[in-house]
C-alpha cells in the first residue's frame, strides 16, 4: 500500500481474524501484551511483565502463543545478544462474529474478546473521570461521554458504523499533532441494538 499523501504515515496495517487467531487472542494477559504492543511499540518480555505487573516467563509464554498465529513477531533490529524484542504485526484487529457461528469454541472466544473490550471501554471511562479534576480545562472540555437511541435497519447501522470508523481513519492518517499539549486519546465506537425492556 502506498504511503497517505501528504504525510510519511504508512496506512494502519490491518487482519482479519481468522478462527484460530480469535481462539488464541481470547486470554486476558494475551489481549494486554497485544494492545501494549500496538500503542507504545516494540518491548522484551521483561518490560512488558514489569509494565503488566506479571512475570517474565508468563509474557514469554503468551508472546509465543501470538506469535505462532502471526499476531506478534520477534524484531530482530533490535535484539541484542539474549534480548528479545517482540513487535505487533498489525494496527487493527477486525473479526465478524457471525463467521465463527459454525465454530462454537471460536464463536466462544469472539464473545470473550468483545466482552473484554466493552471492560477496556469501561476501565479506560472510569480512569479518566477519576483523573479529570486534575486535567486542564481544555481536555475536560474536549473529552466527551455521551450516547444517544436511533431507530435504524441493519443496513443503516452498519453504513454508520462505517461512516464514524472512516472519520476516525482520517484523524488516525493525518500527522500527528506535536504540540505541548498533545497526548494519546481514546477513540471506542459501539453501536448495537436496543435489548432493554424486549422479550
């Protein structure tokens, strides 16, 4: 893929979670090692299990299990002697639970991982509302919590979901802001059916 215009940005790399990735991902401390990859860059085992409060033979282990279904590779440009460093191999993860509805130990995993983002989601509000009297007027003015009930057909929510992810690829593909006052901000999109109150 071409680099974005007007930047030196390489687009996100991306992958379609095949059964097996999904299975593998479906684990607590793998999902961490992973994301901790994808956000702050390439790491050893032994920082990664300081930054997770767990122990180096237990990162090692989980870097392994992800790595032998192409999730995380080892960054040999950085090794040095004994040291391994570990790298994601992509910016994105993407998955359709409906491809796994033949799959039930698949279908299982799918619905632990997306429980375990809605956790994230809710983890991340949480630090941020406790940390928000001690931010300056400007973020507290920026961050935003908000939902709102449309009524809408598969099809209509689907091209919304699809609309939002777009804008967000745009800010994602854009340099990135330098400024003093710059900092890493949470983006989690969600949008499902109403349940409540339904029998």
């Amino acid at each position: 893929m071409p680099d974005t215009p007007g930047t030196d940005r390489q687009p996100p790399r991306q992958v379609q979670l095949n059964a097996r990735q999904v299975r593998v991902l479906a684990h607590p401390l793998r999902m961490r090692l992973l994301g901790t990859l994808r956000v702050d860059g390439p790491a050893t085992a032994t920082a990664l299990a300081d930054k997770l409060d767990t122990n180096t033979g237990a990162t090692s282990y989980h870097l392994r299990q992800l790595a032998e279904v192409g999730l995380v590779a080892e960054d040999p440009d950085l090794g040095t002697g004994r040291q391994r460093w570990w790298r994601a191999l992509h910016d994105i993860s993407n998955f359709e639970a409906t491809e796994f509805d033949d799959d039930p130990d698949a279908r299982a995993a799918a619905r632990w991982i997306e429980a375990n983002h809605v956790q994230l989601m809710a983890e991340q509000a949480q630090r941020w509302m406790a940390a928000a009297e001690d931010q300056s007027r400007e973020w507290r003015d920026a961050a935003s919590l908000s939902d709102m009930v449309l009524t809408l057909s598969p099809a209509r929510l689907r091209a919304l979901n699809d609309e939002l992810w777009q804008v967000v690829m745009r800010y994602h593909d854009e340099p990135p802001s330098d400024g003093p006052d710059a900092q890493q901000v949470h983006i989690f999109l969600s949008a499902f059916p109403r349940v409540e109150g339904r029998r």
